[in-house]
C-alpha cells in the first residue's frame, strides 16, 4: 500500500484527545468500518470501551449481541459485562482472553456492518478476512520479558507483522481501497515511522524444522509412517527442505538428526537395524532399517512432541514406584502435563506470589511426578509455573468459576478453555500411554482427572454427568437438593426435578434419557428450593 502524498492526505476532525478514537469516529461518519490494532489485551478493551462512549450508537441489532455476548458463559464474568457495555455504543475488543463464541461473534457481525469498530491485539491480523475500511496501528512497539519477573523492555514489532495488520485494510472482497494508518505522536517518531515500516524491507522467512521440538516430531511421524525406513533415506528427505536449502552446512543438519534419532532410541519410540520387535532379522541390521516401537507409533499418532511423551512416560514410572495411585495424585498428575511444553505459555509466578508458590511445592514434598530442578537452575522459574498452572487447574476442578478465576490468577475465559483443551489432549494421551504401559490403576486415575478436568467439577458430581443437558452447574444443583445419581434422579417426578432445574424441557429429556416417557409440568419454584440463577446456567 503507497503512502499518502501531500495531495492525498486526509483531515480528521479532532472531536477528543487521543487520535484513534477520533480515526473512528471519522470512519463511522463517512459510512465504514475499522480494525484498531494495540499490543496489549488491556489497551484493546481500553480502547474499545473508550471509543463505544463517544459512538454512543443506538441499534436494536447491537443490543441483541450485546446480551448474546454477555450470557456467552454459564455466569458471565465482568470482562463479559465489559464487552457487553461496549457492543451497545458500536465498538467491540478481540483479543485470545475472549471466548470463542464470543470471537466469532464478533467477527460475524463486523461483517453484517453492525459492530462499527474493533480494537484488537495483532492476533486479528493473521488470515482474517473483514470489510475494514482502515486498519489503524497506534502500537509499533511490544513489551518483551525475557525475566519472567516483569522485567523488560519495549522493541519494535517486525516489519512482517506491520504488514500483515496493514493488509487487513481494503479487502478486495469489500471494498476497491483501504487506509493504513500509524499513529505517531512527533513529528521524529513519524520520520522514523515511515522509513523503518512504510519503505521498510521485511524480514526473511525461516524454516521452522530448526526447532527442536518440531524436528524431533516430524521425524518420528516419517518414521512412523514409513516415508522414511532407514537413516539414509531420512538424511534424504531432510536434503530437500527448506530447512536444508537455509542452513547450506549439510555435514551439520546431519549431526542434529543423527542427535534426534539417537533420542528417540534412547526414548524407545524407534529400534535400529530391528522391525520395533525383540525379533531383528540380519537383512534388517544391514540395512540399518529405522523401525517405530508400539509405543513410538501411538506417540506420532497423538501428535506430542517425543520430549513430552518422554517426560509423560518418566512421570508414570515415578508414580508407579512412589505408589502415587490415590485420589491425591490428582494434583501430581495435573503438575505432570503442566510441565509440558504443549502447556504453554504457563502463568507466570509473580514476585508477590513467590512465597505461596514455593509452599505449594514444599507441600508436595517429593510426590510431585516432574523432576524438581535446583531453584538455582535456569529451568526453576518454569517450573515454579507448571505448579501454579497445575493449582489453577486444581482450582477449576474444584468448581471455582472464570470470575473467580480471572480475579485470583489473572487468566481470562478464552485462556481458560485453551488451556482446558490442551488438558484435555495431553491426558488423553497420557491415558494412552498409560494403556500401552499396563499401568492400570493409574490409567483409572488419569481417565477420572481427564473427565474431570473437562467439566470442572468434583468428583460427586461425575455419576450426574453422564445425562445429556446436565453440566457443572446443574449437576451442583441436582446434588444439593439431594439427587446425587442416577437412581435418585430416576426416582425424582419430573415436577420434582423442573424445580430444580428450571426447565421442564430440561427435565423432561433427562427423564427421556433414562427410557420413562413423560411430559413437561408448569415450572415453579418450591419453598426452599436453590435457585438455577444463584449458580448461573449450566
């Protein structure tokens, strides 16, 4: 996109003090929409908050996604409360802390026309088509902390990235011309501007096969798989990449893969010169056949990186040998999958919080499944964090919810179920694992954990789960007005139990659930009775 010229620069009304809120005022006024870019989740709902103030729309269709907004989660936290407000005024903010509904509710009516304005992080710039007039960038810089500890500095963002915003501007599909417009706040910063973005060159591309851990997985998927059968048809395959083609020093990349099958035989996911058997045939050793292990084809097939399945596999021996097989192990167990690579980023400790975190650990004692490093270590700051993300998640099944979780850990609704997710994965292959390890009691464990982590809940409530429409919240409601299984809930009339639940459609098809056939009865509230609002819906 060609800079503005003298003859083709724009006047904005200066209706307020701070430039992007005018921008999109005046985008509103002439009838378009625009993506305000910022670098921190808290500067987009800033921004966003302060620009739906001086919009002020009235729409009817914004109300309405702004109720669907606030009631995306089960009892809407007040960053809900916060998007909400704002969607009324014809603004809105996205940013990865949002859940997904809510995301893609935004984005969706964005593109109806009736969100007017986005103030977003620079995740929105990544392959998003949207009918933005104007991609305003007010952020060029990002705050880098390499410390852990909040201590850093700001840095430019790279040019790759200032283009990839810059091209949300004028979709082909919406519009013949767009504006791409940096805020600077001097007459210097503008120069600079310019020169290091506008006529700036972008950086190189490069492989991402460096990366150990995306090295070590393709590798054994190739092997997995049977692409490659034998180290000189892996040393071939390599040859050809891109990766290859960057790094020039072939002798080299070939001692980094000889490095990465010797681990995975360390790891036994591969057998040298062998079928992955006890049986190797002489054909077999001569041609230094590269054959997977039962174990090293089910890890290529989960898709973890062989490190993680490694330690995972380390973690499940330790609990076989401390005998860490009771109802305890749960926080052992999700401190394991914390220390993940897969896991990240993890919630940082905060220098405040040192103390209680290292009490924690020192509560554990030598139970926890991850080996503990020397807090002296590089690697003590990382795991300090896996055991503050395995107490959030210890937390989470403990039934807190977002609010309480947004408050005490800082971790917003869209990261909780990121984070859930990635839960979910790694225990389910940790389950698998466990299965191919013969580790029976464990597998229990880890297949309870999982069930558990995915509804958030304790575990009285997992009998009442297994009813369709029944999740946290009314499982909790159904077990403190006494029907806590199955059998009480078959017992239970169904007036019984659409005062419980609020819904006699909802009761009604639990019933239907457990073969009675039933009808709906009026729905009411007996005396005594908790209601479905004081734990919010389910």
């Amino acid at each position: 996109m060609e800079p503005a010229t003298a003859e083709s620069k724009i006047e904005i009304e200066e209706k307020t003090s701070t430039p992007t809120v005018n921008l999109a005022l005046d985008t509103v006024k002439i009838g378009k929409q625009a993506l305000v870019f910022v670098s921190t989740r808290q500067s987009a709902e800033k921004s966003a908050e302060e620009i739906a103030h001086h919009l002020k729309l009235a729409d009817s269709k914004l109300a309405d996604v702004a109720d669907e907004a606030l009631h995306a989660l089960s009892r809407p936290t007040k960053q809900c409360e916060r998007l909400a407000r704002c969607i009324k005024g014809g603004a809105a903010f996205h940013h990865s802390g949002l859940t997904s509904k809510q995301r893609q509710l935004i984005e969706d009516n964005f593109r109806s026309g009736v969100i007017k304005i986005i103030c977003c992080t620079p995740t929105l710039a990544m392959g998003v088509d949207l009918p933005a007039y104007r991609a305003v960038i007010r952020d060029l810089k990002r705050f880098s902390d390499r410390s852990g500890y909040g201590y850093g500095g700001s840095n430019w963002i790279p040019v790759l990235e200032y283009m990839q915003m810059t091209g949300r501007a004028g979709r082909p599909r919406f519009d013949t011309e767009g504006q791409a417009i940096l805020v600077a706040g001097t007459e210097s910063e503008e120069e600079e501007l310019t020169e290091r973005y506008v006529h700036g060159e972008p950086e190189d591309i490069f492989s991402k096969l460096a990366v150990e851990p995306v090295l070590r997985t393709y590798l054994l998927s190739l092997i997995a798989t049977s692409i490659v059968g034998n180290r000189q048809e892996v040393m071939g395959f390599f040859s050809r990449t891109f990766w290859s083609h960057q790094y020039k020093d072939f002798i080299q990349l070939e001692k980094i893969l000889d490095k990465m099958l010797f681990l995975l035989e360390e790891w036994e996911f591969v057998r040298s010169g062998g079928n992955g058997s006890e049986f190797t045939s002489a054909a077999d050793v001569k041609s230094g056949a590269l054959k997977p292990t039962l174990l090293g084809t089910r890890v290529a097939q989960l898709y973890l990186d062989p490190l993680t399945a490694h330690e995972i596999i380390l973690g499940l021996r330790n609990a076989a040998a401390k005998k860490v097989t009771t109802e305890p192990a749960q926080f052992q167990l999700l401190q394991l999958i914390s220390s993940t690579l897969e896991m990240r980023p993890l919630l940082k400790v905060k220098v405040r919080e040192l103390e209680d975190f290292q009490a924690v650990l020192a509560e554990q004692g030598n139970m926890l499944l991850a080996e503990e490093p020397s807090m002296f270590e590089d690697g003590y700051d990382d795991f300090l964090a896996s055991v503050k993300t395995a107490k959030f998640f210890d937390e989470w099944i403990d039934e807190k919810d977002e609010e309480y979780l947004l408050e005490k850990y800082g971790i917003r609704p869209g990261e909780v179920h990121a984070k859930l997710d990635n839960a979910d994965w790694l225990l389910y292959s940790a389950a698998e694992i466990a299965k191919l390890m013969q580790m029976q009691q464990l597998l229990r464990h880890i297949t309870k954990l999982r069930f558990r982590v995915k509804h958030g809940v304790k575990e009285e409530l997992l009998p009442l789960l297994q009813l369709r429409g029944i999740g946290r919240v009314r499982a909790r409601k159904l077990f403190s007005n006494r029907v806590k299984n199955i059998a009480d809930v078959k017992a239970a009339d169904v007036s019984t139990l659409t005062q419980i639940l609020g819904s006699g459609k909802i009761a009604v098809d639990v019933k239907q659930q457990l073969g009675e056939k039933t009808e709906a009865v009026k729905e009411g509230k007996r005396k005594g009775q908790i209601s479905l609002n004081d734990y919010g819906e389910a």
